[in-house]
C-alpha cells in the first residue's frame, strides 16, 4: 500500500512570564514523520497510535532539557570558579529514573574537581535528583490513587501495565506511607462553627497477634461534624485503638468544642463518657436502640419467644416510629400535636422500664433507661429551637461504608501505622476528590513559574 507522510514541526517553549526569567528561555523544536495511508486512517487507531507515542515523545523532550540544564549549569559552575572544574566525560551507565511514562534513562555529564580531586554530576544538583532512588514522587500518582479501591498488588500490577513504572508492593507501599505522613494530617478547624458531632467505629484486624496468636482486632474510630441542621457532615478525624477519652483531647485541641451541641452516636461504651461536655445533649440512632434491644434481653437469658412481648412495646412507643420526613412535615403550628408525641413517647418508655423487673432483667432495664433520655433529645432541642435534628446515623454509616469495604478489600491485616497513612489518602480521594490534583501539587512541590508551552505545530504533505 502506498503511504503518505506529513512532517509536523512543533516548537515547545519554557517560559516564565513578567519578570526576568534567571534561567534563559529554552526553545525544543521537533520533527515528526506521520505516515498515513491512502485510504486514510480511522478515529480510534489515530488516538491509539499517538497514545503509544507519548513515551517516545516524553523521553526525547525529557532528555532534550536535561541536556539544556545540564549544560547551563556546568558552565554556570566553570565561570564561578575559573580553572577549578574541568569536564570529565559522562558517567557509564545511564541514571535510570522511573517516571509516569516508564523507565527513562540518562548518563550524567561528569566534571572533576582538581582541588578535592573529586568527580561531581552538576545536573543532579540542579534538579534535585534523589540519590540511591529511581522512583521519584510524581510517577507515584497513579498506584497512590489506585490503592485507595484496590490492594497493592493489583494496583502496582495496573499501573505497570498502563505505563510501565515497574513499582513494586513495597516501594507503593512506603510511597501511600510518605504521602500520608507529609500532606494528609488533620487540620485545625477551630475557626469553624461547627454544631453538631457523630461519632462511631468499627473493629479491624491489625498484623500484631493478640494472646492466641491472631491478628489483634482493635477499633477503628471516626467522626464528622456539621455546622446546622440541614448541612452536611463532614469528617474531622479518624483514630485506631485509640479511646473516647483520648479523641475527645484531640479533638478538643483541633475543633471549637465548647461550641458543639449534640452528640449523635449509636450508644456505644464510652462514648457519652468519653465525649459529651457540659453543655452538650446526646442524640442516640433510633434505629441502633431499637435494634440492639434484643441482643440486651438475652443478656438477661430471654430466648427469642420471650423477648417478642418486650420488643413489641418498644416498637409501640411512638417516638420510636418516627421518620425524618415525617419530622419536617411539621411546623411551629403543630406545637400542641408535637407536645402530645413526645409525653406519649416518655409514657411509653415509663411502662416499659416498669415491665422490665430489675431482678429479673437488670441489663435491659437500665439500656432503656439510658435509652428514653438520650433517643428523645430531639424533642426537646425543636421545642427550644424549632429545628429538628436528625434522628439516626445515617450519614457516618453511609460515608464510612465504603471506606470499611476498601479496608478488606485492600489488605486483610494492617500494621497500626500502616492503616492510618492509607486511611488519611483514601479520606482525600474519596471524600475531597476536588482538592486531589492541589494535594499532589503541593506534595510535588510544583513551582508555577516554570512553565512548557506549546507556541505553534505546523504540518506539511512530504
């Protein structure tokens, strides 16, 4: 078949605009030879054959500016130090760098010191180019993302065969870790107004073994905070093996906690000891109270049949049926309606703290104690305020869902330090995607006034 080519000359330029620029500007100019055939070529090979080309093209820029810098910087060196530096040749094997297109390659130029006798690589100094490592931060965007859904290994796997970087488990691994330590600590938020505070956690399995040999389970912690009632939790920390006690200090150190005002949780041990300051009013999840109940009665050796009498009573409770929706459907109007929802709901509560004998079901009786206090804050809270405050968990439930499935899904068994540098990434790519791509900037240290601009691409039917 009889071929066509077009030559297209593109002219890169490196250009700092306004004030001088200290280093010159750098003008690449290249030459490609396409070659199309007669009948012309389709869509999809087009961009695929380009694609493939990238790393090609990257490379011969990539070493077209190292060459540039290079030689600026030795004569940069040669005229501050007159008769001092003399050029040396290039080193034998190349300085290998793994980049976001693969593998690239360069034989540094080598210029010998005759004071200290001592041969010096002046691109290196000029770049910043790490010693002993050819994995540099910017090819490690790809595997730090994909390790947020994926495990390591399937993740450097993908990466390897889109672009080639060839990482390893544990060279990801200590990247996620890097990453994590240097750009993903929790800040102060003291300067928000934050109302409202949920909290809840989860057991996971860490490599250290416990007494018998297993991978030790310790509770993963979280909690998110809301300004107002209809405004969205966001999340303001997580914590591993850690107690309430412990994330109420740091917590205190990094929020405004003598502003918050109700503690939402599912009642777990500790947590109203741990967390709730004067002030402050506990809201339990409905939907936990009334489905822990009968784990409670059989604490007190009540069977499934025995337990249903109790069960049921719990459910008759009106307050205990309510739905947000069905919250917001009433107004300051429906005062003496509301009035009458929650005396039935503290009635309902009273006999059923009656029914329970406290010789005969002493745990019970005391969980629903708790729980008629601290269930129905939401009636007092829209008398004082007229706002109603959400009734359940849902929204930490539902935003750490998928971060507890990740958890598994990504490794089976975590080192303490380990999960909390990958659960600190993740909490960025996931919750705050829109803020990604300035994170890794500033983690790159990427400086805005060096710039590569496309100035012209021209082609031409040879």
């Amino acid at each position: 078949m009889k071929d066509a080519d077009s030559s297209i000359l593109l002219v890169l330029r490196k250009t700092k605009k306004g004030k001088k620029n200290p280093m010159n500007d750098l003008c690449i100019e290249l030459t490609l030879n396409v070659q199309i055939p007669e009948k012309g070529a389709k869509i999809n090979n087009i961009v695929y054959q380009l694609r493939q080309f990238m790393s090609q093209l990257f490379f011969a820029l990539l070493r077209a500016i190292f060459s540039a810098i290079e030689e600026k910087a030795i004569e940069t060196l040669k005229a501050s130090f007159p008769g001092r530096y003399v050029k040396n040749g290039r080193r034998a094997k190349p300085r290998q760098i793994r980049t976001a297109y693969g593998l690239f390659g360069y034989r540094l130029a080598r210029v010998l010191d005759k004071e200290t006798k001592k041969t010096v690589s002046p691109l290196s100094e000029a770049i910043g180019l790490p010693a002993y490592r050819r994995h540099i931060e910017e090819s490690g965007e790809g595997g730090i993302g994909l390790v947020c859904h994926l495990s390591y290994r399937k993740s450097v796997k993908e990466v390897d065969r889109i672009i080639g970087t060839d990482m390893s488990k544990s060279t990801l691994h200590r990247e996620v870790q890097r990453f994590g330590q240097e750009m993903c600590q929790w800040p102060d938020m003291k300067n928000i107004p934050y109302r409202y505070l949920m909290v809840d956690g989860t057991k996971v399995r860490l490599q250290e073994a416990d007494d018998k040999g297993h991978g030790k389970k310790v509770e993963m912690r979280w909690a998110l905070a809301s300004r107002a009632e209809n405004e969205k939790f966001e999340l303001v920390g997580i914590w591993i093996d850690k107690s309430w006690k412990q994330i109420r200090e740091d917590l205190g150190r990094r929020l405004n906690y003598s502003k918050l005002e109700v503690l939402f949780s599912d009642g777990g041990p500790g947590i109203v000891e741990g967390l709730l300051d004067p002030g402050m009013r506990p809201q339990r999840c409905m939907w936990h109270g009334k489905r822990d109940f009968p784990y409670v009665l059989y604490r007190d050796h009540l069977k499934k049949p025995q337990q249903e009498p109790f069960k049921e009573k719990l459910k008759s409770i009106p307050g205990m049926n309510l739905k947000q929706a069905d919250l917001e459907r009433l107004s300051a109007e429906d005062f003496e309606k509301v009035e009458q929802l929650a005396e039935k709901t503290k009635q309902g509560f009273t006999e059923l703290i009656e029914a329970l004998s406290e010789d005969k079901y002493p745990n019970a009786r005391t969980y629903i104690k708790n729980l008629s206090k601290e269930v129905t804050t939401f009636f007092d809270f829209w008398f004082e305020n007229g706002v109603w405050i959400p009734l359940t968990t849902n929204a930490i439930e539902s935003a750490f869902s998928q971060v507890k499935n990740r958890i598994w899904a990504v490794g089976k068994r975590w080192s303490e330090s380990g999960l909390m540098n990958w659960l600190k990434v993740v909490v960025h790519k996931v919750f705050y995607p829109d803020s990604w791509d300035r994170l890794w900037a500033k983690y790159l240290d990427i400086n805005s006034a060096l710039k590569i601009d496309l100035l012209e691409v021209c082609y031409q039917w040879v």
